[in-house]
C-alpha cells in the first residue's frame, strides 16, 4: 500500500481551489486502487494533513498525472500558506478493528 500525505498551511481560497479541489478529490476516489483518505488537523488548527491511500504507485502516477491535479500544482502559492508531500509504502497495518479503514 502507498500512503501519499498531503501536508499544508490553508491560506486563502477562492472559487478555483474549491473546483480544483472537489475534481482531485473524485479523481482520486474513482481510480483503481484507491483506498482510503484521512484527514487530520494539527492541535492548534495551523497545520492540514490529507491522507491518501492507494495500493499502488500505478494508482499514483495515474493521479499525478490528472490534468486538473496539473492546474492545480501550478498555482498552489495561491492558496497554500506551505506545503509538503510525503509519499511512503506502508509494510503492515493493523488495530483492534473498532476504527472505520
């Protein structure tokens, strides 16, 4: 499984993130291979962490290469007060099955 975390500070948005982002966000749910998204906040509310979730790097690429995840990555200053990607393979998951995967 690939784990692709989207760390970011909000800043400003307009009309255009919210397009942008509500067409990423189905993209990437429609894809085969998709997992799950998570999402955290930092305690202090300054920080956001998007987490997606893929089988596969196939999967991955597939989203990297969307037209409008392009548009988007264009004008991140736009809307994103600092941003960070982390994308890593998870080697095991487990719990005691109480949480919603």
């Amino acid at each position: 499984m690939i784990c692709c975390q989207f760390i970011f500070r909000p800043g400003t948005y307009d009309d255009d993130f919210h397009r942008l982002d509500e067409q990423i966000d189905d993209y990437a749910r429609s894809l085969p291979g998709f997992e799950r998204v998570e999402k955290w906040v930092s305690p202090d509310g300054r920080d956001v962490n998007a987490i997606y979730y893929f089988a596969d790097m196939a999967a991955v690429r597939q989203l990297a290469r969307f037209p409008r995840h392009l548009e988007a990555k264009e004008q991140v200053a736009r809307w994103y007060d600092g941003y960070r990607i982390v994308v890593s393979e998870v080697s095991a998951t487990y719990g005691d099955g109480r949480l919603e995967s």
